[in-house]
C-alpha cells in the first residue's frame, strides 16, 4: 500500500481523532467516577436509598427515584451519579466528531460522493443520539 494515497489520509485523520478523542474521555470518566466516589460532588440519589431503585422496572425507577429520562440527565450533570455521564457522552460523540473531521477533508478535497456518504452516516448518528427514535 502507497503511504500517500488519499485513502491512507483519511484513514489516519479517522485513526488520530479517535485516539485523541478515547483518551480525553476516558480520562474525564476516572476523574468523574474519583469524584463520586470519594464524595467531591454529592450524589442525586444517595447510596442509602440505591438499593431500593436498582431492582425496579425502568418507568418505576423514574418514578421513584425522581429523574428524567432522556437527555434529561444532562439537567443533573452537576451531582456524582450523574456526572459520569458527561465522559461517557463525550465518548460516545467522538465517532461524530471523527467523522465531521474526514466530512471536511473529503469537502476540501471536493471528493463529493465520500463528502455525501460521510453527511449521511452523521445525520443517521445524529438522529440517534438525539433519541427522538426511542420509546420509553
């Protein structure tokens, strides 16, 4: 394989973003998770009444334990059990991000059929995520 050929490029732009982007979030997810446990930030739901939730149905643990559903956790990002959250929604837009890097290179490229196929696979990402295709 040529070490120059333009898919080698976008091969490597894929590689070093997800490397970067892993990395960072696995990072915030041990700083999060050291924050909780040691008590830094309090939790939503203290450890005492954790046991009584965990066994429940989803729609009665919501019910119970008073929380959102959805991206309504983002509302309680600032409390311990909610905070490793973040990291983990960090990692999981890194694909996205990765993705919207080689959408840029293809565009600068004008290489429009690779430009198309990578919007697609983020607009579907994205609708994903979003979580308008989910039914609690």
């Amino acid at each position: 394989m040529e070490l120059n050929n333009p898919e080698r490029e976008a091969d490597l732009l894929y590689a070093r973003g997800l490397w970067i982007g892993t990395a960072i979030s696995l990072a915030l997810i041990v700083i999060e998770t050291f924050a909780y446990v040691t008590g830094i930030v309090s939790p939503y739901i203290p450890l005492p009444d954790l046991p009584a939730v965990w066994s429940l149905p989803m729609k009665e643990y919501l019910a119970a334990a008073n929380v959102p559903a959805g991206w309504g956790w983002v509302a309680l990002a600032g409390r311990g059990d909610y905070l490793n959250f973040v990291g983990i929604a960090v990692l999981a837009s890194v694909t996205i991000a990765c993705h919207v890097r080689l959408l840029v290179h293809f565009l600068g490229r004008r290489d429009r059929i690779f430009a198309a196929l990578v919007a697609a696979q983020i607009a579907v990402m994205l609708v994903a995520a979003s979580g308008l295709l989910n039914s609690y």
